[in-house]
C-alpha cells in the first residue's frame, strides 16, 4: 500500500515538476517575443 502512494506521489511531483517547467518556458518565450517585438518597432520607427 505505501508503495503504491509513493509512485503516485512521484508521478505527481514529476507531473507538477513539468507542468511549473512549461509554464516558465512559455513565459520566457512571450516575455522574448515581447523583447524582440519592441525592439522591431523601435527599430522601423
């Protein structure tokens, strides 16, 4: 029975582990998309 809870509780922090590193992820890649948008528009303006 123990066993079994702590491979759930493994596969649910693995879970959470991934879900937060893909959240970053998209964050890092908007906030360059933003970064590089600004730039683009300063650079035609």
């Amino acid at each position: 029975m123990s066993v079994v809870r702590e491979n759930d509780a493994t596969a649910l922090k693995k879970m959470v582990i991934r879900t937060i590193a893909f959240l970053k992820l998209s964050q890092i890649l908007m906030d360059t998309e933003w970064i590089y948008g600004t730039f683009h528009l300063n650079y035609f303006i």
